[in-house]
C-alpha cells in the first residue's frame, strides 16, 4: 500500500509519474483554483501534499489533515505556509530552489527592458495601424526610451536570483548596487557589486529589480517614502512578490513622475484587477510568468517529486525548509513500505 498524496494543480506530466512510482496520486484537474472547502476535503485522507503559492496552508488545513507529514511546494517562496505550525506538528515542508532562477533573472530583465524602451506601447501602436495611419516611417523623436548600457542597477535581495540578474548586468556594463540583510564579500568581488543600505540603493539607481521573500520586514518596503527617494528617470521592476511594494503609492508615483516606470510580475493579490494602475502606460504588467519556461517548470516538476520519493524512503528531502522538524520527527511514512 503507498501514501496518498494529493496535488493542488496540474504540474508537468514527468513529475506526476515520477511520484506515481511511490504515491497514490489524485490531481485538481481544473485550471481555476481549488475551492478552500474541497481543499479541505481532499487533505482529510491525504499524506502528502503539493501546493501552490496560491494555496493558504495554515492551522486549519493542518486540523483537517490528520495524516499529513510533508507539503511539497511547487514554488521557491513559501509564504502561504504556516511553516512554524507545520514543523510544531512534524510536518515537513519543501520547495523547488534553484532550478527557476536563470528563468526568472531572464524574464526580470525583459521586464526591465521593455519598461526602459516602450516595447508595450510600441508593440500596440504598430497592431492598431497607428504607424501605418500617421504615415512616418521613422522619426527621431518616436518612442524615445531609457538607456540601460552602462547604467547602474540597484537589486533589492541577493540571494540566487539577485545573482543572476547582477550577472546579466555584468553584460549591459552597469554599475551594480545590491542591498541584502548580510553583506556578500565573495560575490561583491564576482560581480563587482556594492553593498548600499536601501534608500542609497534607491537615490543613486537607474533601474531598481526587487528579489526578495517576503517576510514582515519587507511587507510595503518599497512605499511612498521610499518611492520618493528614487530618481525620475528610474524604474521599478518587481519579480519577488506583489505585497513588498505598496500598490497606492506606487500608482501615485507613477501617475505624478516621482519615476518614470516599472515592471511588475506579482501584484498584492493574484489574480488581480487594478483599472487605476493597469491603464498607466509607462507600467508594464504580467501575470506572475517569471519561471514560466519548459525548462524551469519541468525541473521543478522533477524537484518535487525528488523531495516527495526521498522522504517516501525514510531519507532527508534535498530542499527541506523546516530543517528544525528533524528534531520533532524522522523522515517517512513508517506504516508504508517504500517501493
């Protein structure tokens, strides 16, 4: 007889059949969201789960869940997950590190980029036939953007994804600031980085990529004060998560120029609907796509179901959040035998 484990969302096909191997699976087949009540419904008989960013999985879930002993998560970032609870109670969450970070430092700078040179804009002016209807071919003052060669970027977080977009910097020649909570010798040296404290950070960058986690620290860390340290002419670009910036005053700011633009992939709820912001057009807006790639979303298929099959096995998941639960309880199902 195998555990039960039940998945929140369709992910990739190779990872269902990796896990199929060690579990009885049961997928929410649907597109939409599942449903709180049939959430807690399904963990009732469930020793494994896999979940979303978008699935709140707090002490009620955990009341429902009796058997549950690990959440897999199909993110980097867990914080829909009461990990302090889920460790009180023996349960052991994990994530999928590593294995979307070039993709999301990829999609940072297209964000950044197409916010730098109008790319949304011109994009819609060509499709309408405005080009066509206004009958210039080119002119020197048409969609005019910002440079971004040898311009400084400031990244707010330096943890893996920070790295990577310090290392596509490294390509544009860009001055590279960085504001973390420790300060990182040995990468400053790799990427020629600075270490500022965050309004330096915001006063002297052209462009501001945010990559942080969010925690009650960062909760609003980018809000009117600190919007109103940056440069005019800078722009914001959010890849971490939509409640570290506050949305009204950045709304404010770009509809009064305290900056000249931003990128946002994440916003403070998800799916989300703002018509004050969305209809600004020095903002550039997706629906939290950064580590959508083949590449990433298999791999980080394969990396739960590598944490799901290793503790299935009795042994230390690889990307295990809640090291500490090691000390409420041993890895594996113990009633199972592992394949």
């Amino acid at each position: 007889m195998k555990p039960r484990v039940f998945i929140t969302r369709q992910i990739p096909e190779r990872g269902i059949r990796m896990i199929e191997e060690y579990y009885e699976v049961e997928v929410w087949g649907e597109e939409r969201e599942i449903p709180r009540e049939v959430l807690l419904e399904k963990v009732r008989d469930a020793d494994a789960l896999v979940t979303l960013l978008s699935d709140r999985i707090d002490g009620e879930i955990f009341d429902n869940a009796p058997k549950l002993k690990i959440i897999a998560q199909y993110a980097v970032g867990y914080d829909n997950i009461d990990v302090e609870e889920a460790t009180k109670r023996g349960i052991y969450v994990t994530n999928t590190p590593d294995v979307l970070t070039e993709a999301t430092a990829d999609f940072a700078w297209a964000l950044l980029m197409a916010v730098a040179r109008g790319l949304v804009n011109a994009d819609g002016f060509v499709r309408r036939g405005d080009w066509k209807d206004k009958g210039v071919a080119w002119h020197p003052l048409m969609y005019l953007g910002r440079d971004v060669y040898g311009k400084t970027i400031g990244i707010v977080g330096f943890g893996r994804i920070g790295q990577a977009i310090a290392r596509r910097a490294k390509g544009f020649n860009m001055r590279i600031l960085y504001n973390s909570r420790t300060k990182k010798p040995e990468k400053e040296r790799e990427l020629g980085a600075e270490f500022r404290p965050l309004d330096e950070l915001l006063r002297e960058s052209d462009f501001v990529v945010l990559a942080v986690p969010l925690t009650k620290e960062t909760y609003h860390m980018v809000n009117e004060e600190k919007l109103k340290l940056m440069k005019e002419t800078a722009i914001l670009v959010n890849i971490s998560r939509g409640k570290v910036v506050d949305t009204k005053a950045l709304v404010k700011a770009l509809k009064e120029g305290w900056i000249a633009g931003a990128g946002l992939d994440v916003f403070e709820e998800e799916p989300y609907y703002n018509e004050e912001l969305f209809k600004l057009r020095n903002v550039t807006l997706a629906p939290h796509i950064g580590s959508a790639t083949y590449g990433a979303r298999y791999a980080m298929a394969e990396l739960v179901a590598g944490n799901l099959i290793a503790f299935a096995k009795g042994e230390i998941p690889p990307t295990l959040v809640n090291g500490e639960v090691l000390n409420v309880r041993k890895p594996g199902f113990g009633r199972y035998d592992a394949p």
